[in-house]
C-alpha cells in the first residue's frame, strides 16, 4: 500500500466510526465521478494518465454495483468484503502513476489523493459486525 494511503488510514483511526453504509455508498460514487472526470479531463494531455484513471474507475464502479448496500444493483459483495476490495482499490490508485510511467507528471496527484480519501473513508465507516456463524466457520 502506498505510503499515503497507509498514513491517511493512521491518521483518521482516533476519529469515531460515522460513516453509514447509505453516506459510504455515496462517496464511492463520488470517488467514480472524480475519476471519470479525471479520465476526461486527462485525456488530451496524457492517455496514460486517462487510462489509468479509467481504470481505477471502472474497477471502484463494479465494485460499487456489486456490493450489497445502499446504490449496489447486484448484491454480490457483502459490504464487509467491500471494505477489503476498497483498500486493494486504494493501493492500486496509489500505484497506478508508478505502473503507467507517469509519476513525475502533475496528474499523479489525483490518484494519490483518490487512495488517500478511499483509505479514511473505509476507516471512518460504519461495517456491520460479523456474523456468530461466519466467526465460528472462520474459526
């Protein structure tokens, strides 16, 4: 995990848990925006930079689709395994500059700061509890 994702994850731990799995699925699709419009607005300067973006936001977006909360379509994630997906997608926003060649370019930024925000938003949300039996079939 990049180094920022990782402190901004730290950083937001002493804050109290508020975010519902309602306002968590808002702010994924907003993530998506954010991405999509960066893909766009990429795309004449720098296709790596697009692609990437591209990418990252189609990925949060099936994500998003699938996962059984608020705004999901399919209901195939559980919302707890989304947390886990989230912070694999945050890696990869973080290490999207490296893998397409342009991390000394100005549009890095962006997907640095998408990890960043993917990684407190997973901390600061509300998940569901465990199940007994998915804690006794893991046990």
């Amino acid at each position: 995990m990049p180094a920022l994702n990782r402190i901004a994850r730290y950083a937001v731990m002493p804050f109290p848990r508020k975010i519902t799995p309602t306002a968590h699925a808002v702010l994924d699709y907003v993530t998506v925006g954010i991405l999509l419009t960066g893909a766009a607005s990429f795309w004449r300067r720098n296709k790596r930079a697009a692609v990437g973006a591209l990418a990252v936001g189609g990925a949060a977006l099936a994500v998003n689709l699938l996962t059984d909360y608020p705004g999901g379509v399919k209901k195939a994630i559980k919302f707890r395994t989304h947390r886990h997906v989230d912070f694999g997608l945050a890696a990869l926003a973080g290490a999207m500059p490296e893998f397409l060649a342009f991390d000394d370019e100005h549009e890095r930024k962006l997907f640095l700061a998408e990890g960043a925000l993917i990684s407190a938003i997973n901390e600061l949300t509300v998940f569901p509890r465990p199940s007994r039996h998915a804690e006794r079939s893991a046990a």
